[in-house]
C-alpha cells in the first residue's frame, strides 16, 4: 500500500493541476508554506507553478486505520538550480474503490 500511495504523490509532484482535480477529494486541505487551499485552489496553484524538473520521494511511513492512510516521507524537489527539502505528509481516504487525498501537508526544512 505505501508503494501505491507514494505513486499516487509522485504523479501529482511532477503533475499538474488536472492531476490535482482528479486525486483530491471534495473537502480536501492542501498546507504548503504561506497558503492553506482548498481543492480548487490547489488545482488553480497547481497550473500556475512551474513544476519540479526533478523529485525525490524517499524515508517513506505508513500510518493505517480503517479507510484512511497517512504516508509521511521526506520530499526533495529541483526547479533549475534551486532545490526544497520538506517533511511531506499526505493522508487518504478510500471512497468509490479508489484512494483520495484528503489532507496534504508540507513542513518545509
């Protein structure tokens, strides 16, 4: 399951924001540094961001219970010469036989 799930935040790191629109649940929260989103505006942030030429999604924990799953791993991410190092924890809910991310949280280095 932790390899399913960090796939899932694989393609929305190097995605865009219909990758966002078709993974976050309807009530999802996205925190990153300086903004708290809802869906919508994760999706709108999404198509607006350059994007990551380069990720690394690695020291994965999977925390369990019943229909939720929380992955917690460490990101790094390259956009030309600059690079972000973060604690990422992404928390999923399953619904309709898929998984959707309902809360995703960065805490930056």
């Amino acid at each position: 399951m932790i390899d399913e799930l960090l796939a899932i935040d694989d393609r929305l790191a190097l995605g865009a924001g219909a990758d966002y629109a078709e993974v976050l649940h309807e009530d999802a929260v996205v925190v990153v540094p300086g903004a708290v989103l809802d869906k919508a505006g994760c999706v709108a942030a999404m198509d607006a961001s350059p994007g990551w030429d380069e990720v690394d999604l690695g020291d994965a924990r999977l925390v369990r219970g019943g229909d939720t799953a929380t992955v917690v791993y460490r990101f790094t991410g390259r956009r030309g010469t600059d690079t972000y190092a973060a604690t990422l924890a992404s928390t999923y809910v399953r619904s309709d036989g898929r998984w959707q991310l309902l809360l995703h949280q960065h805490t930056p280095d």
